[in-house]
C-alpha cells in the first residue's frame, strides 16, 4: 500500500547536520520546513571497578581461551533453556 493511499500527508525527511548544506539545500526542494533540534548529552559516567564487572572480566578471560566447541555447546545449552 502507498503512503498516499494510506491517507499520509507528511513525510519526515530526517536531521540534518547543519555544516551539510548539500544535503539541506536537497531537503528544501522538497519543501521540506526546517526546524532546529537542540540535543543535549550528558558526560559518560565511569564506574569504579565492582565485584560484578570483575566477574564479567574474569568470564570473557575464560572464554577467550575456550576452545569453538565448548562455546558452542554451551551457547546450545542456554539459548534451550533462556531462550
């Protein structure tokens, strides 16, 4: 079904970085309308070392020197009984 027959009206062409004039200058010969969004990122937080990500550590250190067909019984194993 086309989006014209579906009764749609807009169509959303998506962000644009504003230093991509090319690709807002292709944006506006659609009529696209310009709007600013203004984002706002939050610094990355840094946890301290937890008993829980030491043995996070410890499990990819083992099964890095896992040999294939070990892993792959076990990821069989759990994705049987998680899955």
């Amino acid at each position: 079904m086309d989006a014209k027959d579906a009764g749609m009206e807009e169509l959303d062409l998506g962000r644009s970085d504003l230093d991509n004039a090319g690709l807002i200058t292709f944006k506006e010969r659609w009529s696209a309308t310009p709007a600013t969004l203004t984002t706002w990122r939050a610094p990355a937080v840094i946890a301290s070392p937890s008993f829980g990500h030491l043995k996070a550590r410890l499990a990819k250190e083992v099964c890095a020197w896992l040999p294939d067909a070990v892993l792959t019984l076990a990821g069989r194993f759990l994705y049987r009984h998680i899955g």
